[in-house]
C-alpha cells in the first residue's frame, strides 16, 4: 500500500535537485565558453608573433617582394610538440611568396587589425591568424598578406583543464548536497512511514483515532480528515450493530409465534379450527409488519442520517391537520374523540414532510392505541414566543409516572401493566425525529390532570 512514499521521496529530491543539475549544465557550458575564449586569447597572441616574425623575413628584391626564410628558421619557427602549423605569405598581386598554398585566402580588407578565425587545412580543423603587414615592418606599401594556422590540441586541453578547474569542484559539492538533501528528506518523511505502519498494522475493526502527535504538520490536516472519517464510519457502523442486534432480538418472538401457529394449524383437522387459526396468523402477521415498518423507520431515522436530510419550508399548522384528518377513522373504530386546536396562522418550520408526517403519525398513533374507549384525544400546535412554535397530542391513557418519563423514549421500553402490544419503538423514533428537526420533545400530564401531553417544540423559520 505505501508504495507512494518512494515516489514522494523520488519527487522531492527530484524537485530540490534537479535545479542544480541543470544550473551544473549550465555554468558547464558557461565555463567551457569563457574557458574557450581565453584559450584563443592566449594563444592568439601567439600565433600573432609568429606571423609576425615572418612578415619580418619577407624583403624587396627591386620593385617585387621576396621571402627570406630558411627552411631551418621555418623548423624552428613553426616548432611545437603538441599541434601542427602551417603559414602562406602573399603579395598584393595575389603572388605566393611561400608557405602551404592550400590554405584559403581569408575574407577581409587590407586593415592593421589581425583577423582571428576557425576554418581547416588539409581536412583538419585549424585557428588561423590573418594579416596585412607592411615589409621589413615599416608603415606603408607594399603590404603582404601573412597567414599563420594551428591546430587546436593545445587549446581544446587548456580548455577543457580550465573547465575542470571550474566544475569538479561545483559537481563535488553537487554530490555532497545529493547526500544532506537525502539524508534530510528520508528523516523528514520518517514519520509519515511510522504513520504507514500504524495504520497498516491495526485490525479492520479497530476505528480509532490515528495518533497525530508525531505527524507533520503538513500532513496533519489529512490525518484530522481521515480521523473525522473514520468517527463517522465508527458512528454508522454502530448504528448499524446496534440495528442489526435489535432487529435480530424483535424479530425472534414473532417468528417463533408464527411458526408455532402454522404447526398448529397444520396439525388440526377441523376447519373451523383452521380458520381461527389463520386468523390468528393474520394478527401475527400485522404484528410482525408494522414492527419492520417502525424498524426501518428507525434506521432511517439515526441521527447520523442528518447529513442526507433537506428541509423546506413548511406549515405545521396545516400539515398537523391534515394527518389528524387520517386518523378520524380509527379513533370512531375506538369511539375517541380526535379533536384539533390549531393556531390562528401559519406556522413555518424547516420539516421534510415525510419524516415530520411519521412524528405526528406516531404520537396520535401512541395517544389513540393506550387511551380508553370514549376517551379524548387533542392535537394542537400554537406559537410560543417569537422563535418557536408547539405541537402538542393529549390523551387520556394512564399517566406514566415521573419515574418513567426520562427512560418513555428509549429504545424498546414499555411501561409494565401495558395490555396494548407495541414494540416499544413509536416514541423512540419520534425522538429521532424531533433531533433531525433541531425540535426537542417533553412529556408532562394532561392540563386536566388525566393522560398525558407530548409536546415537540420546532424551530420558527425565519422569513426570507
């Protein structure tokens, strides 16, 4: 998995060193021109006096021009142990007076000034020299044009000494810095490799948070991110356990009840046996499907599903009326009384409509199910204050006492002596709910001392 560490480490001595290898380069061919030009410079002069010395050997014979020159002045003349010279002198007139007369004439006026340039002889490359020089070194015609050549051993060896002289040492503290700046980078991603082995080394399970103490502080903020992650992955991964752990228990009960039943009806021959039986399964059967219903509606319902809620614009008021209005039917099958008291006008809070249908649906649901044949059940919503408003569901079931109240919303809790059957889930999701509306709920008695009130208190959404 930490394979990209190398590749991080190859990136940054990339970036550090890869500016000095090019500036290396660079002062490398820097070098070598500079080092070029003082070898031409050096040895120009040179090759200067020497053509000098031969327009000094060049004398009139009457009106024409002539080379005195021995063959064993030109030896020693033209001598040297590492390169080749060759010379050519000529009159005015284009007469050769002596030298190698495969040398090119060069391109230039007749000036005092040397011209210096690079051309060959015979094939080789060759630094040649030429000039105009007056005779016997007097000012004044006649002149002779004098060209002297050498080859370029000597210079390209100065050269390329001087440019050593230059960049070994730079490449020596190149090399040098590779090392600091190896060494450095390896030690500074150290403890991103440490971070590698915590996290490779712990359990699948185990979502605790990374250690940030020996992180960089570059990195930390990844590691924060990774860390807040992983907490939100804990959180899921506990709703769902403690899901799946309640499911498995609720479910066990009605499962076994249905199967028992079928057995029985199974073995019984009678038919009218049969169809109590059936209907007895049918009752099971509700049972056991409003309990998945108000199972799932629980998981939907965790608070960590809050990310994935959006909330719109919407009158309670209204919508408290409109599901009280579903609820008539039931109520006369019960001879309730299901009453409504809403308030003078809308009121406006940030609900999702369908969540918000299943709280209310719940607490009517609770007050109808537990109250008494020919009792009252009232729903009311009203304004307190200038940022609230309150949905209220009085019944007149049997007052559950200050004991029990703060334990009502739990998970599966039911009141002892209870002859209704529930799952114990209907308020639990209600709470759930009322977190995901920022609304908070309470329990009290009944204003007329018998039953009791829920009350949900809903943020006002303020207008735009």
């Amino acid at each position: 998995m930490w394979k990209a560490e190398p590749r991080l480490q190859r990136k940054l001595l990339a970036w550090l060193l890869g500016p000095l290898a090019v500036l290396l380069v660079l002062d490398t061919g820097a070098a070598y021109w500079n080092s070029l030009r003082f070898s031409n410079l050096a040895y120009d002069r040179a090759l200067h006096e020497i053509g000098r010395e031969i327009g000094l050997h060049v004398k009139l014979d009457g009106a024409r021009p002539r080379l005195e020159l021995s063959e064993a002045a030109a030896n020693i003349l033209l001598l040297d142990q590492e390169d080749q010279l060759f010379y050519r002198v000529v009159s005015e007139d284009g007469t050769e007076l002596g030298g190698n007369a495969q040398m090119p004439a060069p391109r230039m006026d007749k000036s005092a000034q040397p011209y210096f340039y690079g051309d060959a002889v015979g094939g080789e490359p060759v630094r040649m020299m030429a000039a105009w020089m007056p005779l016997g070194g007097d000012a004044g015609p006649p002149l002779v044009l004098v060209q002297v050549a050498e080859t370029l051993n000597k210079r390209t060896r100065f050269t390329w000494e001087m440019v050593a002289s230059v960049v070994l040492p730079q490449l020596l503290l190149i090399v040098m810095a590779t090392a600091v700046v190896w060494f450095g980078v390896s030690r500074g991603l150290a403890p991103l490799q440490r971070l590698r082995r915590a996290v490779s080394n712990r359990s699948h399970l185990d979502l605790s948070p990374i250690d940030t103490h020996d992180v960089p502080g570059e990195v930390r903020p990844l590691v924060d991110e990774v860390n807040e992650l992983m907490a939100r992955l804990g959180t899921t991964f506990d709703f769902q356990n403690r899901f799946v752990a309640d499911a498995a228990h609720q479910l066990k009960t009605p499962v076994s009840g249905l199967k028992a039943q079928i057995e029985l009806a199974l073995r019984e021959s009678d038919l009218q046996r049969v169809r109590h039986s059936l209907a007895q399964l049918y009752i099971s059967a509700d049972r056991l499907s409003r309990l998945v219903r108000q199972l799932l509606s629980l998981a939907r319902n965790e608070p960590g599903a809050l990310d994935s809620v959006a909330l719109q614009p919407l009158d309670l008021n209204a919508h408290a009326l409109e599901v009280s209005m579903d609820w008539v039917p039931q109520a006369i099958k019960r001879n309730i009384d299901l009453g409504f008291e809403g308030a003078e006008h809308p009121l406006m809070i940030g609900a999702d409509p369908d969540r918000l249908r299943e709280l209310v649906n719940n607490l009517i649901d609770n007050a109808i199910r537990y109250s008494q044949e020919g009792g009252r059940v009232t729903v009311r919503t009203s304004q307190i204050g200038q940022d609230q408003c309150r949905l209220a569901i009085s019944d007149d079931s049997r007052s559950i006492p200050v004991a029990e109240r703060a334990r009502i919303f739990e998970r599966f809790h039911r009141l002892l002596g209870t002859q209704e059957d529930g799952s114990g889930l209907g308020l639990a999701i209600v709470s759930e709910i009322a977190s995901l509306h920022g609304a908070r709920i309470t329990l009290e008695e009944d204003a007329d001392g018998v039953g009791n009130t829920f009350s949900v208190f809903f943020p006002l959404r303020s207008e735009d």
